[in-house]
C-alpha cells in the first residue's frame, strides 16, 4: 500500500545515493511519483518534483503526467502553470498522449477551455487569434552552446574518404552566394569550405573563375584539413545570435551526430529561427514562339535539319543561346517559433484563489507522423 511514509523514505533513500556519488535517473523518481499520484498528495507530489529539479534531472512527459494528474485533480492552475513553464525550458514539443493529459484541467468548470487546432504560417491560432511569437535562444543558452561545441572541436577526428573525394556544386553555391548578396545588400555573407574544395587543382576549369571572385570580393572563408566544416559555421552561427542575428543558407538539417551531442532543447529552437532552406529553382517560362507556316511538302526539312532548326533561337542563326540564370528559392525561417507558449490573459473567476500566475493562456505543439503540427490551445475563452 502507498502512504506518505513510504515517500519520504524513499525521497531518503534518492538523497543518500546523491551523497554517495550514485547517479539519479529519472526511472528515479517514476515510481515514488506514481505513489504520490496514488495518494492524491499534491504536497507530497510536488516535493518529489522539486527533489527532482534540484538533483538536475529533466522529467520525462511519463513522469511529468503524473504530476498534471494530480494537480488538476486539485485545480491548482500556479503549480500546473509552474511545471509548464518548466517544461517549456527543455521540451520543444511534446507527444501527443500529453494533450489528453492536460485536457481535464482546461474546462468550463475551472473557466477554461481547450481546442486541438492546425497554424498556418501566418502564426495565428484560429481558436483565440493569438498570434504566435518568435521565441530566440536567450544568451545563457547561447553560451552552452558554445561550450558544447568547444568540446567537440577539441576531439580527434579521423579523416572520412568519402567527403575527402566529394566535389562540390560550385554554380550552385554561387548562386545561392549571388542571391543572398542581391537580397541583402546590407548584410555580409561568408561562404565557408574546406581548403581542399579551393585548391587549385581539385576545382574543375569552368569553376576556377567563380572561386577567384569568391577570393578576390573576401567572401570565402577556407577550414583546416582534420577539422569539420561544420564546427566552423556554426561557430560563426551561434556567436552572433543576440548579436546580431545570423542566418545560415543550407539544406544540412543538422541530425549527424556531432549535433546531436550539442544541447539538443537549445540548439532545436536556434536551428528553426536561425536556418534559410534551398529549393531548386523554377525556370522561367519560355516566351510563346508564332507558329511557322506550313511547310511545302516540295521543301519540307530532314529529321536531322528539324533538329538544328529547333535549336535556333534568339541570337546568332545556328547557335544556341546559354541557360538563363535562375535564383534559387530562399525558404526563410517561420514567422514563430514551434515551442511551447503561453501569454498573459484575464484570470477566470473560478481560479482568482490562484493570483496572476493562473492567468496564463497556452499554445503547446506536437509533432504528427505526417511532418506536421498539432497545437493544444488551452487558456480562458475569448
């Protein structure tokens, strides 16, 4: 049977593995939270939460549940705000059972409501017209960051054959290069490569004048042989979020495993805010061509003089013209940060017990198998 004394021991028993240099997990605390819950103890419950905080831990949605459980159960909106809002520090999104979770607290009788909704790019939500913000990594974040990245520079790194004889694009580089000098003729870009893509015998013939230019308008930065590229972009990157805020134009969406080692909460929100996507260009429709007139049957061109005369167009008879130069398409980052939010709003009549801190209305998302989002949004009606 559960009861308060069983808790407080085992709070006892997690407090002498902290003295003896026991790692705590949070299989922890799973089951001293499903005791609490068994209980209905709020106070007991929220002192096994806040022995989890203070030993460092990050509870998982499955512990975290527990906790909701028992706070609406009581109707207390501070306390359940209060794990929200820690949620919010180390979850981008949660899974889509924790929607079911918080459900029960937001309705009538506790002067709220909730509605599952979709948000369009326009980042307003179409069940309370809040409009989403755009949420940056604040500099303590920033500075963790680089600290996680210090690291993983200072590691041996061992030379991959296989992007050691990868050439890259270097027309398409330039014209993403070429765009973003067009688009932002107030800001600097930097193009960053390793050195072996710049030596002058790895680049084809037809590239070495874009590279030359690249060099001559300062615009190339080249990393060291046994060093990642990576490192040095994203260096560059972070350092001058909240400095002045820089973007980086790749189709990289971040997952191998050096980024994974980075803080991963912090570094999902900067790569959403901080990241331009590519698509291929569109070519420009081809102007209408008049119909020539019927050939007479007496003249009428061989298969292969069709050929040559298809090829002709505008310019010197017989040649053909180059291609035109098609921009590619920038896809900038989203109007508003996925992420849990809240924003201020009136307190409900039936939570004015709870002061300021239950005035609170919250947009949280969750990923769905299809790459879309799915927003809970939960708050006081409008």
């Amino acid at each position: 049977a559960h009861s308060a004394d069983h808790v407080n021991n085992a709070l006892a028993m997690l407090d002498e593995m902290k003295q003896n240099a026991i790692p705590l997990k949070n299989r922890s605390y799973h089951p001293v939270l499903n005791s609490c819950e068994s209980l209905g103890s709020l106070e007991q419950i929220m002192k096994a939460y806040h022995h989890a905080i203070d030993a460092g831990l990050q509870l998982r949605e499955a512990e975290l549940a527990h906790i909701i459980r028992v706070c609406t159960a009581h109707g207390d909106a501070s306390r359940l705000y209060k794990v929200l809002q820690d949620m919010k520090a180390y979850l981008q999104t949660v899974e889509l059972d924790t929607f079911a979770v918080l459900e029960p607290f937001f309705v009538p009788a506790n002067g709220l409501c909730h509605s599952r909704v979709a948000i369009d790019e326009s980042g307003c939500c179409p069940a309370c017209n809040t409009v989403l913000a755009v949420e940056d990594i604040a500099d303590a974040e920033r500075d963790q960051l680089l600290q996680d990245l210090a690291k993983l520079v200072v590691q041996p790194r061992h030379r991959n054959p296989k992007t050691a004889t990868t050439a890259p694009r270097y027309e398409s580089m330039d014209a993403a290069v070429q765009t973003a000098l067009q688009s932002h003729e107030k800001d600097r870009v930097l193009l960053i490569l390793h050195e072996r893509h710049l030596k002058d015998a790895r680049i084809p013939d037809e590239c070495k004048p874009i590279v030359q230019r690249w060099k001559d308008q300062g615009l190339v930065y080249a990393t060291p042989y046994m060093m990642n590229d990576d490192y040095f972009w994203l260096h560059a990157a972070l350092w001058s979020t909240n400095r002045r805020k820089a973007l980086v134009i790749t189709n990289d969406h971040m997952r191998d495993h050096h980024f994974q080692m980075l803080s991963q909460s912090h570094f999902i929100k900067w790569r959403e805010q901080h990241r331009i996507h590519l698509r291929s260009p569109v070519a420009p429709p081809e102007p209408k061509k008049e119909e020539p007139p019927a050939a007479d049957p007496k003249t009428e061109a061989t298969g292969a003089e069709a050929v040559s005369n298809e090829m002709e167009v505008e310019g010197s008879p017989g040649t053909q013209s180059p291609a035109k130069w098609a921009p590619p398409l920038f896809v900038f980052p989203p109007t508003y940060t996925t992420c849990l939010q809240s924003a201020p709003c009136p307190v409900p009549s039936q939570l004015a017990s709870h002061g300021e801190a239950a005035g609170r209305r919250w947009h949280i998302p969750s990923s769905l198998e299809d790459g879309t989002t799915l927003w809970l949004c939960a708050g006081p009606p409008r």
